[in-house]
C-alpha cells in the first residue's frame, strides 16, 4: 500500500517516509524501562493505575 510523502524529494534519499508512525503507547515499556529504569512491577502498575496505555481513555 502507497504511503503518502513529501511534496518535495532530497537529492540522494530514495523516500523520505520509510514506516508508518508508532501507535499510541508503542514504545512505552522501551522508554519507561529499557531508557529510564523502571522496574516491570512499577510499569504494569502504571498501566493498571491507567496513567500509561495504548488507547486514549473513553474510546
């Protein structure tokens, strides 16, 4: 499936867009954990205390 890209094109970039952006929350456990050191308890409890998910709250 084609994905939409810049109007414009850089001399020597074949396409600008190589993926699709992240979805909500992707990342989360890699930056909460792998990058600033949570624990795994600490992560799922922010995840069950509905600070962190991958969906926005009332959808």
């Amino acid at each position: 499936m084609p994905l939409p890209s810049l109007p414009f094109r850089f001399v020597g970039i074949d396409r600008w867009l190589r993926t699709p952006a992240p979805t909500l929350g992707q990342h989360n456990e890699l930056v909460l954990c792998d990058l600033l050191g949570l624990s795994p308890g600490e992560f799922r409890e922010l995840e069950t205390d509905q600070v962190i998910g991958k969906r926005p709250s009332g959808l």
